[in-house]
C-alpha cells in the first residue's frame, strides 16, 4: 500500500505493511511515531534534506545503535540486569521453628528403633544380656525421644490432638502414628526385663513373659519405620538443603541409628555376646558415611550450608567420632571391654552429632536467598533446554 504527495513539490512519501519477521525484530510502535515526530520537525529547521545514501546510513546507523541490547528488543538496555538477593533484606523462607530439641527426637527415636531390631535378634539367638540391655535402652531412649517431642510442640495435649487425624500423604501424620505403634509393643518387652523376680512367678508376670518375645518382634518389624520417617519428614519440607538431600537423608538417618544402636550393644553387653552389635555398628558406620560423601558431592551450592559453620562442625565431629568407634569395636573391642565400651561412647556421641549437623545446616539454608533461588533458576534453565532440545528433534524427524 502506498501513498504519493501532491506535484506542488511536496516529498513523496511511500507507506508500506508488512509482517514482522520475528518479535526479537519488532520494534516499539510507541518509538516508531516518536521517531517520525523528530524527523518532521527537524526537518523544517534543516538547511538542506541529505541525499538518499546519506539518508539511509543515518537510518542504518540508528537502527545499529538501538540493536545493541542483548534482550531481543531493538531498545539499548540503560540499566544492568537486575539480580535478586533479598526481599527488603529479609530471607525468602521462614526458618524452621524446631530448635535442638527436635534433633535430640530424632537422634533417641532412630537409637529406640534400631536397639529393638538388635533386641530381638539377641533373643532368637540366646544372647540374654544383650537382649535385656538394648531392651531397657530401647525404652529409656523411646521415653526421652517423646519428652523432647513433646516439649518442641510446647503443650502435651498436642501430641494427643496429632493422633485424631490420619493422613496417610502427611510424613508428620504417618510418623506419629508409626511411633504410637510402636510404643505399645515395645514397652511390653522392655517391661518383662525390668519386673522384679518376685513378680514373674505370678500370672500378670508369667503372662507378661510370654508375650515378651512376640511383642520383641512386632517392634522390630516396625522399627525400620521409626528409624527412617524423620528423614522423609525433613525432606519433604521447602527447606532447601533438606529437601535436595532427599536422595541421602533416609540412609544417613537409618544407618546412623544402626551404628548408634550398635554402640550402645558394645556397652551394655560384655565381649562374648556383643558380635551383633560390633557388626551392626559397622555397617552402619560405612552406610552412613558413604551417603554423607555422596551429598556433600552432589548437592553443588545446596552442599554448602553442611561444609560452613556450626553444621560443618558438629558433622566433622560426627564423622570422626563414627570412624574412631567403628575401628575400635573392630580392632580392640573384641578383647578388651574397655575398649568395646570407649568405641560405643564414640559411636552414640558420632550418631547425636549427626543429627545436629542436619539441623543446623537445613536452618541456614532458609537464612540466605541465594539456596532458594539459585536452584530454582538452574531447575528451570534446564528444563528450558530439555524443551529446546525436543523441539529440536521432533522438527528434525519432521
């Protein structure tokens, strides 16, 4: 389409449609008037109208100038490109509110569990002083797990109100009903090993006994629930560092509560029945230090809140205290009692120190913005690709 001036000498004027080639060519249309504003005016003030090749370089050079931007557009950026650090300088996600308390739980209640599975294999294999320890100990760490619970949640009665609801897509609810479930059968056990010998000759105590070995069992067979649920509650928070971890944290949990049961067998049985336990506590120890390899190494920028500060600290307390107790129940343990009970302390205190460095390291996660947008970015300049890249090969198949 096009439109011609007047012969009264007026300069022709050729208007044109047409479709862009693509929108990193467009132009403003806003610019595009503008621009013929300025023409119109200063071409009144001109001396002298430019011949057509100067004309056309003076365009040119104009559209050059305007190209430069590196965001599609034909507008020259004047600001840099802005890059996020913080909401007003607050983090992008609330920390969690669980203070050490909750690492105290989870450290008792994987110790509870895996002490229970070590209890009943004593008893099927006529090792009574292992049996009656990792029972009792089992127990005790059963009742401290829940008096710590129980002072997070602040109220008694909330533990109570968590039991009138079931939600089988909640790791909380589920947890808490595993717990309760294992609770019962296990005190049954613990409690046939601490009656007094008065009390066992009587019904309530002959009755209590016989139903020490199947309740023994029946907490062994849940307690791999309990020693592992934690660890699916953690990573299934927005807690960066958590929920990355999401691949490691069920075997650093449950083999650390291993270990930590292991050593707790080394100190409460003597030399000639604790070979479960020093078992135990080795492949617990080697499960549990491989998988705390494999997330510092895998997890990039998410690692870092595990190798700085605090966290990092009480983990390298935590890893050296798990190896020095897994080469002393091995080297000397099986001689020396002394030994076997030093290597126990070191694996129990390895185990509580794990459970603090995974707190603390997933609270400093939430604290700094960058382990929560960082990721997202890099999640989604992946699938961007992944996209272009199937783009790609279904036009060339096409």
């Amino acid at each position: 389409m096009s439109l011609r001036g007047s012969d009264n000498g007026h300069r022709k004027r050729r208007w044109s449609l047409r479709e862009l080639a693509s929108d990193e060519g467009a132009r403003d249309r806003l610019a595009q008037v503008w621009d013929r504003g300025l023409g119109r005016r200063s071409s009144a003030t001109a001396p002298a109208a430019p011949d057509e090749g100067d004309a056309g370089s003076a365009r040119g050079s104009r559209r050059r100038r305007r190209g430069d931007g590196d965001d599609g557009s034909r507008e020259q950026a004047m600001v840099p490109r802005a890059t996020f650090s913080s909401y007003y300088g607050r983090p992008v996600l609330k920390p969690p509110a669980w203070e050490d308390d909750i690492a105290y739980y989870f450290f008792l209640g994987g110790l509870a569990a895996c002490s229970s599975g070590l209890a009943a294999g004593a008893d099927l294999t006529n090792r009574p002083a292992l049996r009656r320890g990792t029972r009792v100990g089992a127990l005790g760490a059963l009742l401290g797990g829940s008096y710590f619970l129980i002072r997070d949640l602040g109220r008694p009665e909330r533990l109570h109100h968590m039991l009138r609801v079931a939600k089988p897509t909640s790791p909380m609810s589920v947890g808490t009903w595993v717990l309760a479930a294992y609770g019962l059968p296990m005190g049954i056990a613990a409690a046939s090993e601490l009656l007094p010998r008065a009390l066992r000759r009587t019904l309530p105590g002959r009755l209590l006994g016989a139903l020490a070995r199947p309740a023994g069992v029946a907490a062994a067979v849940i307690a791999p629930a309990v020693a592992s649920y934690t660890a699916v509650l953690c990573s299934q928070t927005a807690v960066p560092s958590w929920h990355e971890a999401h691949e490691e944290l069920p075997f650093i949990f449950t083999a650390s509560a291993a270990a930590s049961a292991g050593g707790l067998g080394m100190i409460v049985a003597p030399v000639s029945e604790a070979s479960p336990a020093r078992r135990l506590a080795t492949y617990g120890a080697i499960v549990e230090l491989a998988a705390s390899r494999r997330l510092e190494t895998r997890l990039g920028l998410l690692a870092e809140p595990y190798l700085t500060g605090d966290a990092h600290r009480y983990l390298q307390r935590a890893s050296t205290l798990t190896a020095a107790g897994t080469l002393g129940g091995l080297l000397l343990g099986r001689r020396s009692r002394i030994a076997a009970v030093a290597s126990g302390v070191a694996l129990l205190a390895g185990g509580f120190y794990e459970r603090l460095g995974i707190l603390h390291a997933g609270v400093a996660s939430t604290k700094d913005p960058k382990y929560v947008v960082q990721p997202q970015r890099e999640r989604l300049e992946r699938r961007r690709r992944a996209e272009a890249e199937a783009r790609a090969a279904a036009s060339g198949q096409g």
